[in-house]
C-alpha cells in the first residue's frame, strides 16, 4: 500500500489563524512534484503559494475554492511515489 502524506495549511504568519481556498492548480489524479505548487490560499494580508512537500498524486481533495480552513488543517492527500 501506498504512503499517504496529507497537505496541511501553514501558519503563513504569526497571527494566522486560517486561510479561504482562492484556486486549486492541481485536480484529484493530477501527479505533483516537491516544491510544485499545488493551491493558492488567501491570507488577510495576501494570496500565498502552497508547494507540495512529496512527490506524488493528488489522491483527494479535501477543501474547495472558497472553503476558509484552520492552519494545521489538511487540505489535499497525496500518494507518495
């Protein structure tokens, strides 16, 4: 069985407390690369880039665009290849 690695929202700065979903560039199935970004998340203060941190396949997604999610949150799983 594969090795899940579950995409977590983080804390962008100190005061952080959440994020809303702004645009998915990966779709479920979709294979990613480490750094690759895979969603942009706005903050109060501005829009930010979040990178995968494996290699992998977008197995599932687990926030739409307008969802507002906590940091720590997982937001997307990937299959680690």
């Amino acid at each position: 069985m594969a090795e899940l690695y579950r995409l977590i929202l983080p804390r962008i700065d100190v005061a952080m407390e959440s994020g809303k979903i702004a645009e998915w560039l990966k779709k479920e199935g979709d294979p990613v690369k480490k750094g690759e970004v895979v969603v942009i998340v706005e903050t109060e203060k501005a829009a930010v880039e979040i990178p995968s941190e494996v290699d992998g396949k977008i197995i599932k997604i687990l926030h739409k665009v307008g969802d507002e999610v906590s940091v720590g949150e997982a937001i997307a799983e990937i299959e680690k290849t």
